[in-house]
C-alpha cells in the first residue's frame, strides 16, 4: 500500500467518522478485524508512554507490521523534499530503508555525503555511497552543523520528547531543515504507534516553537511539510 492510499482512508476514518464512534468499542471490534489484537496493544502503548521502557518502546517496533512499501512519504512529499535539498551533505534521521535516500542520490549524483540514520537499520537498503548509523533522534552523535540539509520524515510524531528531537535536528544542520509528519487528529484507537498528532499545520509550529524567521509549513496531502532555513538562525 503506498502513502497516497493511506491518507484517502485517513480521511474517512478521521473526518467522516464521528468521535464518539471512533473512540467506541464497536470501532474497535472492527478493527481488530483488520489488525488483531495489535490494535488494543497500540492503545495501551500510547496510554503507558511516560512509563515505557526502550525495551518496550523496542519491542512494539519490531512487531508492528509495515504499512507501506519502501517509504511513508507521499509521492508529492519526496518530489518535495528531492527539490529542496541544499549543500553537499544530506542526513535523513529516521532513514527506515532509505528510500528517500536513494530518491535523493539518484536526482543529485554530485553530493558528497549521505548518511542515513534510525534506532534500528536491519530495514536499510546496502546501496553504495550511503553510510548508515544506528542512534536515536533525542541524541544524534554528530558535531554541530555537520550537515546541509538534514531531513526527518514521519518521526517526530513518535517521540515521546520531541522537543528534543527538534532540538538534536537543528543542532546538527548548518543550512536546510526538512520535517514531515502526518497531518492527523489523536483518537484512542489507531493503525500507528503515534504519540503526537497535529491536525493543523499551526499545530505544528506550535510544536517546533520559536519558528525562525524563514520557515514553510504547507499541507501536502494530510501531511504536513515543514522546512526552515538554518542560515537565517545561526
């Protein structure tokens, strides 16, 4: 299933269905006819978050079925993100199988450095002229402005602490940040392990607050791209 199906059956599930039958039991039931029991375990996941351990957080990870095939970007998202990149040196944080990467790397064969990184990269393609590191957003084991343009595509909305993932992102990109995530509302049952949720784009500057002087915050498509200009804050 690709992003674009998705986000037509988001659409239903979070616009048509009214709250009151999305938070109920019979909508539960009924998804479990899809997804099993995963769906109570995805609830519990989110009701715990303060409490969990890395082992739990971990272990939920490993479990959940993939969604989408290859990459949880939109076809407008990566055509997007491919168009925007500045600089030599590109980092995609939460690479999953690098997809985007190998999007990135086949319209700029002139860069000097890809680097792909997710707390877990046994997904990650071997693809020649990309270096994968394993490490999580909240602690990036790079130097201060190491990299262009730094990206981070459907992340954000995991992480607990985000704020410090946002932090961890700008610390690290010297002239271009890209941020996706999807544009969606909470509800206590859903198909993701999501922990954040911004129905509107202004929710989302809410949450990477201050928004520097140059930014872009557009809907493309019930997700949210967001790209800010380092230069102008550093």
């Amino acid at each position: 299933m690709n992003r674009e199906t998705t986000n037509r059956i988001r659409f239903v599930l979070e616009d048509v269905l009214p709250p009151f039958l999305r938070d109920s039991g019979v909508f539960r039931w009924a998804a479990k006819r899809v997804w099993g029991d995963h769906i109570s375990h995805l609830a519990r996941f989110r009701e715990r978050a303060p409490f969990l351990s890395a082992e739990e957080y971990a272990e939920l990870y490993r479990n959940h079925p993939r969604v989408h095939e290859g990459t949880d970007n939109s076809a407008a998202c990566i055509d997007r993100i491919v168009g925007s990149i500045e600089g030599g040196s590109i980092c995609d944080v939460g690479c999953g199988t690098g997809a985007l990467l190998s999007r990135i790397q086949s319209a700029h064969p002139n860069l000097t450095r890809l680097v792909g990184v997710d707390f877990v990269i046994d997904d990650a393609s071997s693809l020649a002229g990309i270096e994968y590191v394993a490490a999580k957003v909240e602690r990036l084991p790079f130097a201060d402005g190491e990299f262009d343009t730094v990206i981070c595509t459907h992340v954000i909305e995991h992480i607990l602490d985000y704020r410090q993932a946002i932090a961890e992102l700008r610390r690290i990109a010297k002239r271009q940040l890209i941020i996706v995530v999807p544009r969606e509302r909470e509800y206590r049952y859903t198909f993701n392990p999501h922990f954040n949720f911004f129905p509107y784009t202004h929710s989302f500057l809410r949450a990477v607050h201050p928004v520097p002087p140059t930014f872009v915050c557009d809907d493309i498509g019930r997700d949210i791209f967001y790209m800010e200009d380092r230069q102008a804050t550093n």
